[in-house]
C-alpha cells in the first residue's frame, strides 16, 4: 500500500505495458501470433514452423497485416517465377514453327528446347522456393514488426482491409503488363515510329475530307477513285484531245497516284491493332516518338565592319548571322534538338563576346607565361633545394629522402623541364581556385540560399566527364593552355569550396557567441576567429585541389596543353606504353611531393 | 540608479512569436498550448529585475529553465520579444549596432560554460581580445592581459596555449578575459558548472575575494542552489522561463515563494542562513508560557542578526534560553524548542 502510494507520488507517467498487446497488436487470430512469438523469443520455435497464409496467400496475408517487405518480396519471387514460366507463350509458337521443318531448323529447336527448359526449371523452382521461403519467414517477420510497433506506436499494426486493396491495386498495376510483356518478343525498332506515323497522317486525311470516321474515309475515298477512273477512262477513250484536256489528264494521273498513297496510309492505320498500340506503349522503350523541326540552322561569325572602317574606326567588326536553308523534312528527337541548340548558343556567344573571351585568354596565357618563366628558369639545383628544405623543415628525415628521390627522377629521365610546364599549370589553376574558392566558400557557410545554390553547381562540376566540358572550354577559348587552365579550375575547386565551407560552419557556435559578447563585428568575427579556426579545412581543401588539378593535368593535353600529359596522351596514341607509364609516373610523384610537403605544414599548423 | 535593469522581458522563440505573445498575454496559455498552437517555445517569461552597483545576483534554475537565455539579453545577444533592457540608464535595445558592440566591449564582461576561448590564440591574445577588437595596440594590450593574468593567479601563463592548460585554468583565463577590458558588469553562465568539485569551491572561494576588490556588478548563472547562496547577495529563481522568486538566501529558504521553491530549498542546511530574528519568539508570549525571566540566572544573550550556528553554540552546555539584546533591550528570546524547530523550518507548537 505504502510501496504503491509512494511510486504513485514520485513522478505520474503513462507507462503503458505493450508486454500484454500482442493481441492489440496482432488483432485477429492473436492466440496463435501470441503463442509463435512467445516461442520466438524463447528459442522454442522450430526452424521448420510454417505460416500457412504465409505459404499460400502471402500478399494478401502480408498486406492485410501492413508486412511490406515481406509483401514485396513474395511479389517479386512469384513474378519472377510466373515470367521464366511465360516464356513458353514466347518460345512455344517459335519452337512449333520450327518444327514445320525440323531437318532445316534443327538448331533452332535445340536451342528453344534448351531455353525452354532452363525458364522451366528455374521458375517452378523460384515459385515454390520462395513460397517456402516467405512461408517460413512469415512469423520472423511478423515478429520483427511487432517489435517496431513496440518502440514506435505508429508501425503498420492490427489488420486491414484498406491495406489489402492498395495491395490489389499494385498488383494489378505489376502483375498483368510484366507477365504480358515476358510473353512477347522484342519489336521491331522502326514499327512503332511507323505506326505513329500512320496514325498521324491518317488524322490529317480525316480533316481534309471532313469525315470523321475510318469507314466514312475510305468509302470517301473509294468513291474520289471511281470518279476519277471514270472521268479518265472517258478522257482516254476519246481519239482527239484538246490541250485543256490533256493537261486535265495529267492533273487526274497525279491525283490518282496521290490518292493511292492516301489510300495506303489509311489501310496501314487499319493495320494498326490495339494489340500493336499496346505493344508500342509498353513493350518499346519509354515511348519518347516526338519529332520536331530542327533548330534554325544558324551561324554567327565576327567580321570586319568595313562600313565603320571606311568612317575612321580602324580594326572595326561586326557580327554578321547566316542561316543555312533547313534539309527538307528532317524531323528530330528532342535531345538532338536541345543539343543543336547549345551549339547555336555556344556559337553566337562566342561571336559576340569575343573581346571578353580573348581577352580573358589573354591574362590567362601572360600569367602562364610569367610562371612557366619563373619555373623553367630557376636553375633546377634551386628548386630541388627549396624543395627538401621544406620538407626538411616541416616533415621527417623520410620525406626528405622521398622528395629528393623523386626529384632525381624527373631529372634522369630528363622530365624536369615538361614537369616544370605542369607545374605551371597547376600554379596558375590553383591561384584561380583560391582567389574564387575562398569566397564562394565563405559565402556558402554564411548564406543558406548561396548554400542550396552551389551545392549543386559543385556536385556537377565534381562528377561531369571533364572532356564534356573540354569541347566548350575549346570553343570559347581555343586550344592550348588557357582553356586548359579553366577546365582544370572547374574539376579542382569544389573542394576548396566545399572544405572552406565546412571549415567556417564547424566554428563552435559557443566560440563564435563568445567572440559576439566582446564586442567583434561580423567582419571581425570572420577574421578574428572564423577563418584562423577554419585553417586546417582549408589547408585540406587546397591539398586536394592541388592534387585534382594535377590529374586534370593529362585531360587537358587533349585539347593542346603541354607538359607530362602531353606525353601520356602522345603515348596513348602511338600506343607505346612504356613512355605512357613513365610520364604517368612523373605526375604521380610531383603530386605525391606536393601533398607530403603540404601535409607536414598543415600538421605544423594544426598544432595550434 | 540601479546598473541592470531588465523589465518585463519576454523571449518566445518562433517564427510566430508575435501572435504567441499575444495570445499568453490575453489568454493566459501555458508552455504546452503555445507550443501545439504557434509552435513556438517560451524561453522567457515576464522577466523583471535590477541590479544594483557591486551586487553579485545570482540567477538560480535547473537546465531549460531560461536562465541561460536570459542572461543573453543583457548583452543582447538575444533580442527581446518584449520588455526593454536598461544598462546604467540606457535602452539597449534602441541602440545602434557600433554602440552596442562598443558596450559589449567596454561595459560588460562575459565567462562562459565551455570557457569558449580561442584556441588558436595564446592566454595573452585571449584575453586581450577584446581590447584588439576596440583596436588598442599591441603592446597595451599585452600590459592589461599580463594584469588580468595576475588577478586570477595565472602569471607566467600568457604564452600557453589554451589547450595546454587544465579546465579550472581555463576558467580563470575565461575570467581574466572578461576582466582584462575592466567592465562594469559581468556575466557568468555557469561558469563553474563544468570543474569538478573542488576546484569549483576553490574558484568560488577565489571569485569571491577577487569580488570583494573589484566590486564588479555581476549576474551569475547558476544550477546549483549552495552554490547560488555562496556567491549570491541575492537569488532570482527561475522555472519554466519565469523569475519565480528574488531575494536574500535566508528570504528563500525561510519564506519561499511556492513549492517548486519549497522543494528546492528543502535540504539546504539553515544553520548559515536564518538569523535569530527570524526564529526568535517575543518576551511577552515567553513570560505567559514559561514564567518570568529570572534575573538571577546568567543566559546567554545574543544579536538579532546572529545565526543558527551561534545560537547553538550559545545555547549548548545550558538549559537557559538565550536572550535576543538589540541595543540594550531584550528584544526576544530563543528556547532549545524555539531553536530545534527553527533549524527544522518547522513553527514552534
């Protein structure tokens, strides 16, 4: 009493013991379900114990119970049994049509007898497997649902009727058209566009003669052609004609050959049947048949204005458009249209904007140039040495050892020099990358919408096919380095972006509420105590873009940039793969010195 | 003048928190209705009090109990739903962002749970942050750090790395940081919530004495009533976003307010807290009861401000009571009965 009066004091909560629910649970039929999962839980339950609506009625039984997974999986076994069964509707009518003339096709029969066979065995084996299987694993399952429930009062419980339904409904929506389309061989790759065809000029045809039934068209027609056979056997029994007769004769052989090719499209859409149409939106692929007209043809091309030149503007141009006449008739899929029309826009842009992009390449060539410079002619004693200093100063006696070994490489194999115009490269790329990372990527941390902004924008850049974008790239801003330098900076900034990003979010919030409570302004909070914290992130960020860089290095040789890539892509091509490992080796090393040296100062960094 | 006023504030959290403030207000909802109806949270309720120069107010409540949140408007940190806020007199919430970042600065100090300092920043650097934010130069900043650090027992320290000291050092680098600017006010959210135990009397002990110097205006932030009536000249106790009550330590555990209060204080030892005056019964209802106060006898006598723990002292060794003598005149007088209830928190039969 006093036990009671005490716990009832100390804290009122509903605690409701779901011990005792299986029959809350289970609903119908709750004795059994409580008995199996009592045994369940005991280790009593033989492995052999059978729901038997598990075994014979599995998606009703599963469905009306809200066992989904078990109702998917009994539906995929049975369907993947009943389609390997349904192959005899597909093979049968073959293999008897062979059997017309067994001597010819006695290959033919070998090989259906062999198949059929095989989608015997293996559906009546998947059929009564997976019965057994779903049979035994009923209660388990069940079991396993219960306990869900138990933790979580929401799961599927009790039994339904609106389940089972749903549960018709799907199978109804699956079953038919799968077990269909398993009977039916793969058709013919121009019929469906036919039969869309048909049935299009066949609607034309019904507007023209202002008729709106098949029948009505043809008798229409029928009767046109009689008309006409009866005035021109009449004209071609006369001995003399006169000249507006004659003409009028052609007129009639024209519309008659006119009118049979009329007559035929209206005789290949009652061809059509509902089982052709059925075939053609299910069994085809996805029934993308739209055709359109292509883009304009058009071409933008930059020329001398020599209007404005004659005036005194010397150097003048002008953008001049040429449209090419469209090819009679050509019908395109959307993709090509779409396709066509990046070119057309990639085209005009390029006329249009070319100070922009030419001078854009410009800077890009002169900073290369700089660098390639200060690279190529800083005799190679000091690199290698300022090289092994750093590592010397920030790494272990190992790295030391790894950086002038792999120096000593390059330098035997005589790669130094085309190693230095990589390097370039990748200076001048990961220069971009910074400069426009380290923003964007403040902005990113700072900004929800820039955040939902970028992050797909990256995701893309990140996975695109980089020779995707090299034809643009090439387009814009010709061949060689400077386009080369660009498509390196789209594959190699996402991770600046994305780790000055998570650098600055992953700032306490605490440290950053403290820095607030003395007095720090935003762009101090961001000086002062974002950025500094974010340091080892973006020091990350940029080994890793430097190392991206580097890779992109020997994609862009494809579109004319020199260096070690050059070499692999030569080598790729004259099929000589000793120079190609060797050259893909060089790059490998330069990057592994990069990342070993820049690793030891983010380690001397991170200390902090 | 009083330093810190806060007056009738109100923080609702919510995207709909204007229409929920209304609706409490007129309605009178509580924590849950407010939540199911505007989704939104009360974090403060109706909060109202001052502090006074040199004060150290103590602000007492379990964890969620807004107290944290309430702190943060002083400085604002956090903008009121409602309610205006006076530092020395003046509205915070009507000034610009340059003066109130000005005042964050110079006028109030803050020391945080999680001590919060910079890691990648020296002792010094921390503590001479927010000098450097006001653009004093290096070598002042230096100088008034080097102080601070001295004021907290930490000499020597400046060159460390935060990480390179323990949790109570840190603490004391938090404090130094908050006192290096010397501010008017400070703030202390738990601050030795986090340190174990003894090194949280020793810091309290530390805080005390520093207080004692310094006389700072202080609102301390805590969860821990002993720990509230040690440091606290007066206690606000909070519970589910509202001030429930203010007062002295003794006020509290003699008079509180509720049984929330009630509950809190119930194991609280009185023997420090309640004074003889609070216990002590009047001579004409002793005389009734007992019989005159015989001159002859030599009782012990003592002042009306005297506590529990000397009225014991006194009275142990005797079976006289003890008189209660405020300027010459007994004013009234304990008994062992007296005594023992007044120790229990229990009226005399």
């Amino acid at each position: 009493m006093s036990a009671t009066a005490a716990l009832s004091g100390a804290e009122p909560r509903e605690v409701e013991s779901r011990d005792v629910s299986v029959p809350v649970f289970a609903d119908r039929n709750a004795g059994y379900y409580g008995s199996v999962f009592e045994r369940l839980q005991k280790g009593e339950l033989p492995f052999w114990h059978m729901n038997l609506a598990g075994l014979l009625i599995p998606w009703i039984w599963s469905a009306w119970r809200g066992v989904w997974l078990m109702f998917w999986v009994s539906l995929a076994l049975d369907v993947v049994g009943l389609v390997c069964l349904m192959q005899n509707f597909k093979y049968g009518p073959l293999l008897e049509d062979a059997y017309l003339d067994p001597s010819a096709n006695a290959i033919l029969i070998e090989r259906y007898t062999r198949w059929l066979s095989v989608y015997n065995n293996v559906g009546i084996a998947t059929l009564v497997l997976g019965r057994l299987l779903i049979g035994l694993q009923a209660n388990r399952w069940y079991f396993g649902q219960y306990s869900k429930w138990r933790i979580d009062g929401r799961t599927a419980h009790g039994v339904a009727a609106r389940r089972v339904v749903i549960a018709v409904l799907i199978l109804v929506l699956v079953a038919p058209i799968t077990l269909y389309r398993a009977t039916q061989q793969r058709i013919d790759e121009r019929a469906c566009f036919n039969q869309v065809r048909a049935i299009d000029g066949t609607k034309r045809l019904l507007s023209s003669y202002g008729v709106t039934e098949v029948s009505d068209l043809t008798s229409a027609m029928a009767e046109r052609r009689d008309r006409l056979v009866t005035e021109r056997a009449t004209l071609e029994a006369s001995a003399s004609l006169t000249d507006d007769q004659r003409s009028r004769l052609s007129a009639i052989r024209r519309e008659e050959r006119q009118l049979r090719r009329e007559i035929d499209a209206a005789e290949d859409f009652k061809a059509v049947t509902a089982k052709d149409r059925l075939d053609c939106l299910f069994i085809d692929d996805f029934p993308t048949l739209a055709r359109v007209a292509p883009p304009e043809d058009v071409t933008y091309r930059r020329v001398p204005d020599e209007e404005a030149v004659a005036q005194g503007r010397s150097g003048a141009t002008k953008v001049i458009r040429q449209v090419k006449d469209p090819v009679e008739g050509r019908t395109v899929n959307i993709f090509t249209y779409t396709a066509e029309s990046i070119d057309i826009g990639i085209n005009f842009l390029r006329a249009q904007y070319a100070g922009i992009f030419d001078a854009l390449t410009n800077v890009l060539r002169q900073s290369l140039i700089r660098v390639e410079v200060a690279f190529m002619l800083t005799p190679w004693p000091v690199l290698v040495g300022l090289a092994m200093i750093l590592a010397w100063a920030y790494c272990g006696t190992g790295t030391v050892v790894f950086v002038g070994s792999s120096l000593t490489f390059l330098a035997v194999f005589e790669l130094w020099q085309i190693a230095m115009q990589t390097m370039a490269l990748v200076v001048v790329a990961t220069a971009i990358c910074i400069f426009v990372g380290l923003p964007v990527g403040i902005w990113m941390a700072k900004n929800r919408i820039a955040n939902w902004i970028t992050e797909p924008i990256l995701d893309v850049m990140q996975t695109i096919p980089s020779l995707s974008y090299l034809v643009p790239a090439v387009a814009f801003f010709g061949i060689s380095q400077p386009p080369a330098v660009l498509a390196t900076v789209v594959f190699a900034i996402p991770p600046m972006v994305k780790l000055t990003a998570l650098g600055i979010r992953q700032v306490p919030q605490s440290t950053k509420e403290a820095a607030l409570a003395f007095g720090a302004s935003e762009r101090q909070l961001l000086t002062k105590v974002e950025l500094p914290m974010a340091v080892p992130s973006i020091m990350a960020g940029l080994n890793q873009t430097i190392m991206l860089a580097l890779s992109m290095a020997t994609i862009s040789a494809f579109i004319g940039a020199e260096g070690l890539g050059a070499i692999v892509t030569a080598a790729l091509g004259d099929a000589q793969a000793g120079k190609g490992l060797l050259a893909g080796i060089a790059i490998a090393l330069v990057a592994m010195v990069i990342d070993r040296i820049l690793k030891g100062i983010r380690s001397s960094l991170s200390r902090i | 003048m009083s330093v810190v006023e806060v007056d009738g504030v109100w923080k609702i959290f919510g995207d709909r928190a204007a229409e929920a403030i209304a609706a409490v207000r007129n309605e009178g909802l509580g924590k849950a209705e407010v939540l199911n109806r505007f989704g939104a949270i009360i974090g403060v309720r109706d909060a109202s009090f001052t502090v006074e120069k040199g004060e150290i107010f103590c602000l007492m409540g379990l964890s969620g109990s807004g107290k944290s949140t309430l702190v943060r408007h002083i400085n604002r940190l956090i903008e009121p739903t409602a309610g205006t806020i006076r530092i020395l007199g003046e509205d915070i919430g009507a000034m610009t962002p340059d003066v109130l970042r000005a005042l964050r600065a110079e006028k109030i100090g803050m020391v945080f749970q999680n001590m919060a300092l910079l890691p990648h920043r020296s002792v010094r650097d921390n503590i001479g942050f927010a000098l450097e934010l006001r653009g004093k130069d290096a070598y002042h900043r230096a100088q008034l750090a080097d102080r601070a650090l001295e004021t907290v027992s930490l000499h020597g320290y400046g060159d460390r790395l935060p990480s390179e000291l323990s949790g109570g050092m840190q603490q004391r680098v938090g404090l130094a940081r908050a006192l290096a600017a010397d501010p008017e006010i400070l703030l202390m959210d738990e601050p030795f919530s986090a340190l174990d135990p003894l090194i949280r009397r020793n810091l309290q002990d530390e805080f005390l004495s520093l207080s004692q110097n310094v006389r700072k205006t202080t609102i301390f932030i805590t969860h821990d009533l002993d720990e509230a009536i040690r440091m606290g000249d007066r206690i606000g106790i909070m519970n589910d976003g509202e001030i429930v009550q203010i007062g002295t330590a003794e006020d509290i555990v003699t008079a509180p307010a509720d049984d929330y209060v009630a509950d809190f204080v119930a194991g609280i030892s009185r023997l420090k807290l309640v004074s003889a005056s609070k216990i002590m019964v009047a001579v004409e209802s002793h005389v009734a009861r007992h019989g005159p106060i015989d001159d002859a006898h030599d009782y012990p006598t003592a002042r009306p401000e005297d506590d529990l723990d000397t009225l014991v002292e006194l009275s142990t060794g005797t079976e006289l009571p003890v008189l209660i003598r405020h300027d010459g005149n007994t004013v009234g007088i304990v008994t062992k009965d007296t005594l023992l209830h007044g120790l229990q928190g229990t009226e005399a039969a």
